[in-house]
C-alpha cells in the first residue's frame, strides 16, 4: 500500500511539473498563417542549452551582446542566410535584416524573428528548422542584430536598455573569436 502511495504521490509531483513547464513555455506561431509552430518539429539538438530554455520561457536571446557566440553566428548566418539576405544583412532575393524596416512586423522582437526563421515565411523563406537546430537559430538571430545598422532608438524591441549602453552600428570589422570560458556551442566549426 505504501508503495502504490509513493508511486502515486511520483506520478501526481511529475505532472505538475510538466504542466507548469508547459504552461512556462510561450505559444511561438507562423508569420504566415498565425497556427502554432510545433517546436518537436526541429528534433531534440540544441534544446538542451541555456540559451534555448531562456528563450522558450522568456522571449529573450541570451546570446544577443555575448561577443563569444557572435563568430558563430557570422558562421552560421553566412552559410546558410546570406545567399538570400546579403553577407551583411542587406538584401539581394531576401529583404534586407540590418535596419529599421521589417517585411513581417514580427522581426522587430526576438520571438518574432525566431517565428520567421523557424517556421518560415512567403516566397522562398521556408522553415528552417530542418537545417538548422533551434540553439544554432538563436545565435544567427545575435549575429543578424549585430548586423544592425541603423539609430538604437528605432531597433525595435530587441534592443533592449541594457543592449543600447554597448550598441555601435555595425562597422564591418570582425566579430572577435570565443574566449575560454565560451560555451561550447558558441565555438566555430562546432
């Protein structure tokens, strides 16, 4: 009897636990059609990180500002976003991703340009997440803001007070490589 109480006691801890991680997790939808992006779509890589469990509850890239994931980033961004959107975010068969102006409004938060990314938009920005795990999306986004090149007060959202203190506009100079303590994640080649 004791231990079909513990058991139960278990299971009953268990599903409170997972209702308040669900409940924690924030809706994420498409740009396109407003339906709810199934985020088990992309595959387990890349869930396990800080950054994407900051970002699920949250909203927030972490990586934004943390100068060790930005050669990542650059990495990821020129190998498979540049071809559309220009080696420095500025345009070609894609919109331009480095000033004020948005094709979806959604770009102008994290969470709204994760959407884009990852469950695509018209044309020919499809989704992502089956080239890329949602961790590697997070540190394309840091470098795609990093890229921007306009005055802070008109970013949008995702320049955040903390952010604008640092902010200069994108020079072109070469994000500086992962320090020793970066997260593994964050290092190039990786």
């Amino acid at each position: 009897m004791r231990r079909l109480f513990v058991k139960t006691l278990a299971g009953a801890a268990f599903i409170v636990v997972a209702s308040a991680a669900a409940q924690a997790q924030q809706p994420f939808n498409s740009v396109i059609t407003g339906e709810t992006l199934n985020l088990d779509d992309a595959g387990p890589d890349g869930k396990d990180t800080e950054a994407f469990k900051t970002f699920v509850e949250t909203g927030k890239n972490i990586y934004l500002g943390n100068k060790d994931c930005l050669a990542k980033g650059e990495e990821l961004f020129l190998s498979m976003c540049s071809g559309c959107h220009g080696h420095v975010g500025e345009g070609k068969l894609g919109p331009g991703l480095n000033d004020t102006h948005w094709t979806y409004p959604q770009g102008k938060t994290d969470k709204g340009l994760f959407e884009i990314i990852y469950g695509g938009a018209s044309g020919m920005m499809g989704p992502m997440y089956g080239s890329m795990n949602v961790d590697e999306m997070l540190m394309t986004m840091a470098w795609v803001r990093h890229l921007y090149k306009d005055k802070p007060e008109d970013a949008g959202e995702w320049l955040t007070a903390d952010l604008q203190k640092d902010f200069k506009p994108y020079d072109g100079a070469k994000p500086p490589q992962p320090g020793p303590n970066a997260p593994e994640s964050c290092k190039k080649g990786g």
